[in-house]
C-alpha cells in the first residue's frame, strides 16, 4: 500500500525543513496573537455598541470563534516552535515526541475547523448587521426619553455619547428624531397650549417636535446650536434648513456604524486568512517532519534517506484494510456439530 503524497527527505533537506518549520512556527503564533488581540478589541466595541444592535443579531458570534481560533493557532505556533527546534537535536525530541501527534490532531480537527468556521462567518455576518442595527438603533430612539425606566435609563446617556463621538445624528439623518418622542413628559408642562396642542394633535398622543438633542450639534460650526425648529426656514435668519450639516452631524448613526463594524470585520477576515495559511503549512511540515523522523526512530542526523508522508496508505487501501479487518472480525465462528454417535453393536443373541 503506497502512503499519500510521499516525499524523499535526504539528510540537509530534513534540516532545512526543521528550521523553516521552527520559523513559520512563530509566525504563526504572532498572527494567532494578533487574531486574538484584534477579537478582543471587536468584542469589546460589541460590548460598547450592544445597546444599537438587535439581540438577535448573530455577528455577536465572529468575534467569539475568532478568539477561540487565534488561541489555537498560538498555541499550534508555540508547540510547533518547540517540536521543530527540539528535533535538530535526538537528546531533546523524545519528549516532544509524545506530543507532536496530539498536536497534528488537535491543529488539523480542532484550530483548522475553527479558523473556517471563524472566516466563513467574517466573510457572511456582515451583512447582518444592516438589519440589526436599524433595529437597535430604532429601539434606542425611541427609549432616549426613559430615564426613569428600569432597563432604559441609560439610553439618553449611551445615544448622546454616541453621536458625540461619532459625529452622527438620528438613524439616518437628523430627521429621525422628529418622528420620536424624545423629552421625557415629566419635563412638558401640561398647562401649555402649544404642548397639549401637539399631544392631542398626534394618534399615539406622543410630543413631537421639530427639534434635535444637543448631542447631534457640530462644536465646529460658527454658530450657536440650533436644535428647535429645523423645519421652518424662517425660524433662524441665515440658516437654509436643506443644508443642517452647517450646524448639525451629517451623516446617520447608522452608516457610520456600519462601516465601522464592517471594517473590523473586514480586517479580522484578512487576519484569519493569513492565520489559516501559516497554520496549513506549518501542520503539513510537521506531519512530514514527524514521519521522516520515525523512519530513523528520531534521530533527524541519521545517516541515509527517509520517506515523509501524509497518511501511510491511501484512502482507498484504508478503507478496505478497514473492512476486512471488520468482516473478519464480525463473521460468525461455523457451529461445531457435535460427533455421531456409533450405532450399537448388536451382540450375539442369547441363548
């Protein structure tokens, strides 16, 4: 039975080959570091952004299995430094021997499923997230007023300091918060016309005005914030309501978080990519290298030339060594039929 993709490995090739091995190793471990770091940065701006993103948005998970595959993937880099360096040497491999096979297993099955599903999700989540940010961002809006509301009282404060740092206002423009009820009603007095006025004239009996919070102003513009009576061109001399980013953000909060996210996305992709290749070729090389070396019982200056492979026969033998060594050893045992007995000798007839 031929082994899979067998490679003749002389004395200074099998070197060569411990070497790059031991420095692709750490290149590895420094992408998986680096995957690891950059998934606990998006983690924490998810963390940062929950409140503006639908509970049901699955790109919560990228993050997740991109951590768990960077840790894999430095810890693959780590023991295939150690393996490779310690096989220069037939003193120090032994030890490292028992846990190169895990390693294979573990690398292959365990780091290798995880850096696709981690990529695959990269490269599908992100269209979720228009979906789930125009539902959070909607919900946020509408709970800016409830500050008294158990589970809600942080709204105000989280969406203000969202558009100030952002430098966004409403979803998707600045008239998104003349559709919302965005003063709390403790703070309307009942006994002004114009506000009852505005109460009895909406169905739901909301207040709605015209107006933006303080937050959704330019601390660059020339001139005070206009936040009141946005929509009447007359209220503000100098002022052209078709031109608010004069005095107020321009852009929606929701574009600005969807390119923000999508670019973090974009980038942990590219990072999982090139995790994913060193992985690949580090794993390949150590299997080589691993079969190499029990060819001459580990010892990587022995003399002659050796044979490194992927498997030690193919799929198609295996799976036939596999069944029969199975038939074999489920095949009923023929039953022994028990002996004939001799028929009994007639004697001589009595007298």
């Amino acid at each position: 039975m031929a082994p899979v993709l067998p490679l003749v490995l002389p004395l200074q090739p099998r070197i060569r080959l411990a070497q790059g091995l031991w420095l692709l190793s750490w290149l590895l471990a420094l992408a998986g570091g680096l995957t690891l770091l950059y998934s606990g940065h998006l983690q924490v701006q998810l963390w940062h952004l929950s409140t503006f993103l639908a509970p049901s948005c699955p790109f919560a998970a990228l993050p997740r299995v991109a951590l768990a595959a960077g840790a894999v993937a430095l810890g693959t880099g780590l023991v295939g430094a150690g393996t490779s360096r310690a096989s220069l040497d037939a003193a120090q491999y032994p030890p490292w021997r028992k846990v190169l096979g895990p390693l294979l297993v573990v690398g292959t099955a365990g780091g290798g499923g995880l850096l696709v599903l981690a990529l695959g999700l990269a490269l599908a989540l992100p269209g979720s997230l228009d979906t789930g940010l125009e539902e959070g961002l909607g919900t946020a809006l509408v709970h800016y007023k409830d500050t008294e509301v158990p589970g809600h009282c942080h709204a105000k404060r989280l969406l203000d300091e969202l558009q100030l740092r952002h430098h966004c206002c409403g979803r998707h423009g600045y008239k998104d918060w003349f559709g919302v009820q965005w003063v709390s009603s403790r703070y309307l007095d009942p006994n002004d016309q114009d506000v009852v006025d505005r109460i009895q004239s909406n169905v739901e009996g909301l207040y709605l005005i015209d107006g933006v919070p303080f937050s959704c102003c330019n601390p660059h513009s020339p001139r005070p914030c206009l936040q009141n009576r946005l929509s009447d061109p007359h209220a503000h001399p100098l002022f052209d309501p078709r031109q608010p980013n004069l005095n107020l953000w321009a852009q929606g909060c929701h574009g600005v978080l969807l390119g923000h996210l999508q670019g973090l996305a974009s980038t942990l992709g590219s990072m999982l990519a090139v995790t994913f290749l060193l992985q690949t070729l580090v794993l390949l090389g150590l299997r080589y290298l691993q079969t190499a070396l029990e060819g001459l019982r580990g010892v990587i200056d022995g003399e002659g030339e050796t044979q490194g492979y992927l498997f030690p026969s193919g799929l198609k033998d295996m799976l036939q060594t596999a069944w029969r060594q199975g038939g074999v050893a489920h095949r009923p045992a023929p039953e022994e039929t028990p002996p004939e007995e001799a028929p009994p000798k007639e004697g001589p007839p009595e007298a």
